[in-house]
C-alpha cells in the first residue's frame, strides 16, 4: 500500500500554495476541456448530432428553458401530441438541478445558445472526473492514481461514448453512490452515510432515464446483501442501514419517481416491442436480446473501432493498469468488492449470453424496465477506475515485489507486437489497403509504450514522478484514440441532417408565430421533425417521445375529422395533402404552410353528448361522415345535464394561455360544455368565475368543462398532485440528509463483524 502524502502546508514555502483539493478540482477542469478540445476550443464541432438528441432531446430543452426565462417551473409541454406532462415523461429531465442551470442562462431568439451546450456537456464530464476522484482518494488511494482514474470514468467507456444527457447525468453520481455506501458499511459515521449514498442514487434517479438508475438499484442492493452475509450469518445492522439507504433513494429522487409512476400508469411506452406496452406489461426479452453487447463487442475493451459506440473501451493501458491492481493487491478486500463490480457489469451487459442478466430479468421487479443490458458496462468501467487507481499505486510501491510486474509489462509489449504484426500482414495482403478503421494500430503503439514505461520505472531507469507524468499522458492518449470520431463536424452532412429539419426551417417558424389565432400544425414532410413545435414553441400534432398517454393511442387519432376536430390548422409539406388546403407561405426549403380551413377553433362549446365506452365506439363517429362532431361530444358516462340550445349562438374564446394555465371567455345561450382541445390528464384543476369544477375526458383524450348559462371566465390549471408530493418528499429527504449530517457522529465503529476493512 502506498504511504500517505505528507502534509506540508504548514511550511513557509508553501503557505500560499493552492489547497491540494483545490488544485485537483483545476486540474480535472483543465484536463477535461483539453481533452475534450474540438468542443471547448473550436467552433468546428459538435454533438448535437443524430435523431435523439436533435430531435428529441433538444426540443425538450427549448421548452423547458423558455419556460424557466418567463419565471415558471416547466410542468408541462403544451406543444406535442396536444401537451404532455415534463415529469411524467421523465426523460425530458424536468426535475434534475444541472438542468436548471443550463435553462437559466441566457437565449437568443428564445433558443438555447449553441455555447450553453457545449459548457453542459463539459460540466457533466467534469461532474464525472470530480466524483470518480472522490471515490479513489476515500479508498485511500493517492492522488495521482486518483486523478487518472477520474479521467478513465469522464472519458471512457460509457461516459466516453454515450451522448444523451440524461443518461450521462445518471451515471455520475454512481461513484458518490459506491463511496457512501462503503464508508456506511465499514462504520463511518454509518447513518449519514447510508443516507448520503441513498440520496445520491436519488439523484441519479431526478436525471430523467430510469435505465441507469435501476442498474445502481440492483447493483447496491447485491452489494448490501453481501456485507449482510460475509461473515456466514445475517448481521442484522447491514439492512438497518440498507433501508435507510433506500428510503433515503425513494425520498430523494421522489420529484422524479412520483410523476412517473402516474404518467406510467396512464401512458403506452415504445421499447421496441411490436406495439407499445403499458404500465404493467414486461419488456419482452427479445428486446434485451436485441440491445445486449455481443460477445464479439469484447474486444472493444482494448479496440475503440471495434463497435460503433465503444461502449466498453478502456483501452490497453487502463486494462493493464487494472490488471495490476487486481493481481498485486489481490488481499485487499477492496480489490475484490470492485472486481466483482466490474464482472457484474460486464457479465450483465451481455444479457443472452450470460445467465446473469436472464435471472435479474425474471425475478427482480421492474428490472426488464432497463431494456438495454448493454448500458450496464459502466459498472464494468466504474470498476476498472477503482482497479487501476489500485494498479498504479501498487506499482509505485517499492515494497510489492511480485512476478506480476514482468508479466504485465512483458505481456503489454507482446499485446501491442502481436497486434502490429497482424496488421502489416493484412496489409500486405490487400497491397496496402485496408478497409476497416485502423486506430486499432494505435492501441498497438500505445501498448508497446506502456511496456516501455513500466519495465524502466519498475528497474529504475525513471523516477516516479516522471513515471506517474508519462503514465497520465498516456492513458489520456489511450482513451482520446476513441475520442478522435466522436464529435462531428458541424458542416458535415452527418450533422446537420437533423439540426437542419429545424434550424433550415426557422422562417416557417417565423410565420407561423405571428399568427394571432391559435396555431397547431400537422407536419407532413420527412425534411421536418415534429418536434419542430417543441423547438420553437408551436403546438403541432405530434413529435418523438418515449412514451404517450394511452387516451391519445385509443383511437384513430391521425384520420382525416380527427385532423380537423384537433384543430391542425396548418399542415406543412412540398404539397398539398388534402383538396380544400390552401397555401399561405412557402419557407426557403420549399416546404409549404397550407392552411386546412375546416379544423375545429381550440376552444368550442356543445349542448348535447353521446357515450362511448372505448376507442372502437369512439372510432365509429370520427369515421362517421353524418355524424356533427361540432355539435355532439361522445364522452363516457356519465353523461352531464346539457341544455338544448344552437352551439352558434354560444361565444367561447380564449383570452390567455401560458404552458400550464389557460383563460377562456364563455358567453353561453344555455347551460352547455366548453371543450379545449388539448389533452386530458390528472393534475388540470378547472374553475368557473372562481368555482371549482370537474374536468370531463371528452372526444376520447381531450377536455370539457360544464359551464351555466351567461357569462363567465373558466380557468384551468395544472396543479398536479404528484408533482407536489414528489418534491414535499424529495424536500424532506435533503432535508433529512442535513440533520442527519449534523447528528451522526464522526466516528468509525470498530466492530470487525460488520466493518469493510479487518
């Protein structure tokens, strides 16, 4: 084990020197804006590329951002598939602080600047390195091993090569979840600590993407289970801490959890099945078998071009690093615990071909919810970041002598020869052509480096201050060879392909907000996306989500009345879509605004309803060309009491609407019900001159408010219910973690039954 630095701030010399923590926390920062150079020193590149993040991840930002500049918490999406809750989506991030910060800086022309972006991604790398770095210097490791295991966890593997954001914002916090969650186990101030590693699982949970979390979930749990059992008999004080690390976990990310399981409930979600599954349906395993690693995909370890996403690259000099970890301090029971971690995580990534993920696929709740096992090789990497911080320091410890030094060194050195060898035969094979990506030469070079590097610092041909630095340098050089094509080129076709389906169009935009009327558009054209409305603030017919409430997936929602009873009041294509359309602008990509002059106004007002009891009755009268949708609402029962009186004679109109508020002016001849038609969903809170009044589910998915005869102003709010219980708890859950930081001593309890280290 490597002994502990000396403290020498009390030096003279160094009485203005920068605190060592301080220090690290800079150079990590510096580390990963070089690292991550093409983004933070360069206008050239970008990563908003592709379908998800540009079509769909992005958008929801737009929204939630203007939303947060007009002084409101973003609630709801009152753009797509005629509004959807944030929350309840879960994967819009609506709940996660990090995406605070990012919607309050400053717009331009109500969008997200491309810099905001940038410096987001960057923060959540760094939020990455910062908490790896943690995690290694509370397991005792010194501070050069520390600082390369947190740039092996921010640039490899999964942080290394996955984009999405909320999948990126789960995954940083698994190194705080692993270190409380340890320090509770070994006696550390055991309360807080439970709590803190549960509170930071909770906040992997207010990320937005449940797929991560419920890994850690399972993970943890194993890990408690283990610590309950080591010692061949149940120690009962391990699940006492295990609950409260859970209850904590609950309580926390409840701001996120709550919304969603009332969402799920009521919504279908597309997980690649056939057909959209609700709440209670499991993810088939076929799908896992679909998004498993192949086995093949091992190799990626070492190779970054090996699979197109790298999911689990480390590279040569991390795995040789780790390797040396494991073998040289095998003894350490620590070693074994991360060795362990890394192994599940790989294990599981494989799903079909390994029995582990099949097993937790059938018998533990909620864990076919995660559909892509391959996501679970971040613990695979989290591993070999606590392993190969172990590796370094072992190796600069003098006082380990072991064969394991020259066969690591000497197999290095093989691995990168055998490597070069093969290459130039297939090289020479093809006349010197070679099909494939070749950075796997590079790995190759690298790996004979590093067998370089570790036979002259383990003979003394290097101090170990030189020997750390080259080290460092060359594990970043390892893992940027995965980086090199990662980011495109943002006058690249491959990037723009998405963006321009939205940023080509904004003249469209444009025109379509200086509107006075309401405006939801039906996009028709493959050079738009739908979420088109989300990015600009346009309510549109549909867009690209995870899931959807069902009451819109009951009935023949896209056939021509429904269309028209939706209020598509403009439909954009290249040309007309349907005979009565008239075009009213042309946007420079010569898409088209043509306006369908039979939708339905937003708001309207009938006297008389007819029941249905499901989407195929309800499909009967949409598809019904004699049947007056204008003037009969079917509706389940039971029906209202209606007055019979013309709907003409009736004035309804909206006079104020924001994301989660609209104000409507009702004139009615008679008692009647006013419909707005956005969707119905729990949480809308109406009220008449001031008077609380049910919403009713009207015309399959949409809302109607009875309303007297005379004149009279009808609110609706969303105020939903789950929302304000989730973050009471989630409130009481930091706010518990606060007074239990204050009432837990400082103390580690010496009780060789339950403790980590003996």
């Amino acid at each position: 084990m490597p002994q502990a630095e000396a403290d020498s701030s009390s030096h003279p010399a160094h009485r203005w020197a920068i605190p060592p923590l301080a220090a690290a926390l800079i150079l990590l920062a510096l580390v990963v804006i070089l690292f991550y150079w093409k983004l933070s020193l360069t206008k050239q590149y970008g990563w908003i590329s592709g379908p998800d993040l540009a079509t769909q991840v992005v958008p929801w930002f737009q929204v939630q951002a203007r939303q947060w500049h007009t002084g409101a918490f973003p609630l709801w999406d009152p753009h797509m598939w005629l509004g959807q809750p944030l929350l309840g989506q879960a994967q819009p991030g609506a709940a996660y602080p990090l995406n605070w910060l990012l919607f309050l800086l400053p717009l331009r022309d109500g969008i997200i600047r491309t810099n905001s972006l940038k410096w987001y991604f960057l923060a959540i790398h760094f939020m990455a390195a910062v908490f790896a770095y943690a995690l290694c210097r509370d397991l005792n490791r010194s501070r050069a091993a520390s600082f390369m295991g947190a740039c092996l966890f921010s640039f490899g593997a999964y942080m290394g090569s996955i984009d999405w954001p909320q999948m990126l914002n789960g995954a940083v916090w698994t190194p705080l979840i692993l270190m409380f969650l340890l320090r509770a186990a070994r006696g550390y101030r055991p309360w807080f600590s439970a709590a803190a590693g549960g509170a930071a699982l909770g906040m992997a949970w207010l990320s937005g993407h449940h797929q991560i979390p419920i890994f850690a979930s399972i993970l943890t749990a194993g890990v408690w289970i283990y610590f309950a059992l080591r010692h061949g008999r149940l120690n009962w004080r391990i699940p006492q801490l295990a609950a409260v690390y859970f209850v904590f976990t609950l309580l926390v990310g409840a701001l996120q959890i709550v919304p969603a399981m009332e969402y799920g409930r009521l919504a279908n979600r597309w997980a690649g099945a056939p057909a959209p599954l609700a709440w209670n349906q499991p993810v088939p395993y076929s799908v896992h078998e679909q998004y498993a690693l192949p086995p093949k995909g091992l190799i990626g370890v070492f190779f970054p071009s090996f699979e197109p996403y790298n999911l689990d690259f480390i590279g040569v000099v991390a795995f040789s690093l780790a390797l040396a970890g494991v073998v040289l301090l095998w003894r350490d029971p620590r070693v074994r615990i991360f060795s362990a971690i890394a192994l599940a995580g790989l294990f599981y990534s494989l799903g079909p071909d390994s029995p582990l993920e099949g097993i937790i696929y059938s018998v533990v709740p909620w864990a076919d919810k995660a559909r892509t096992p391959s996501m679970a090789i971040l613990f695979f990497e989290l591993g070999a970041v606590v392993l190969a911080a172990y590796g370094i320091d072992a190796w600069s410890d003098r006082e380990i002598v072991s064969p394991w030094r020259r066969y690591i060194s000497t197999g290095a050195l093989v691995f990168g020869a055998a490597v070069f060898a093969i290459y130039l035969c297939i090289l020479l094979a093809q006349k010197m052509q070679f099909a494939y990506d070749d950075r796997f030469a590079v790995s190759a070079l690298y790996a004979i480096l590093l067998a370089a590097l570790l036979a002259a610092w383990t003979h003394g041909r290097i101090g170990q201050r030189q020997a750390l630095c080259f080290l460092a340098l060359l594990l970043l050089a390892d893992l940027g060879n995965s980086d090199g094509q990662r980011f495109q080129q943002r006058d690249s076709p491959q990037f723009s392909a998405s963006l321009n389906k939205v940023e080509g169009n904004a003249d469209i935009a444009k025109y379509l907000k200086s509107q006075r009327e309401p405006v939801r558009i039906d996009i028709a054209s493959d050079e738009m996306i739908g979420n088109f409305g989300d990015w600009y603030g346009i309510d549109a017919s549909d867009g690209y989500l995870a899931s959807l409430t069902a009451n819109l997936l009951s009935f023949d929602y896209f056939c021509p009345r429904a269309k028209m009873l939706f209020g598509f009041t403009y439909t954009l294509s290249r040309k007309p879509t349907q005979t009565d359309q008239q075009e009213v602008f042309r946007g420079v990509s010569g898409i088209g605004v043509y306006r369908n002059p039979e939708a339905f106004p937003r708001v309207w007002s009938v006297h008389q309803t007819t029941a249905v009891e499901n989407g195929d009755q309800l499909n009967y009268y949409l598809h019904k060309a004699d049947f007056d949708l204008r003037r009969i609402a079917p509706m389940p029962r039971p029906l209202p009491e209606l007055a019979a009186c013309d709907p003409a004679a009736d004035r309804v109109r909206i006079s104020g609407r924001d994301a989660g508020h609209v104000s409507i002016d009702a004139a009615m001849a008679c008692d009647g019900m006013v419909v707005l038609s956005e969707t119905f969903y729990p949480g809308w809170k109406a009220a008449v001159d001031g008077e609380s009044q049910p919403i009713r589910q009207v015309y399959g998915a949409i809302r109607g408010v009875v309303v007297k005869h005379g004149h009279h102003r009808l609110e609706m709010r969303y105020r939903p219910g789950s929302v304000m219980l989730g973050a009471a708890l989630s409130f009481a859950g930091l706010a518990g973690l606060v007074i239990l930081g204050f009432l837990d001593p400082r103390r580690l309890v010496r009780n060789s039954r339950w403790t980590l280290y003996e």
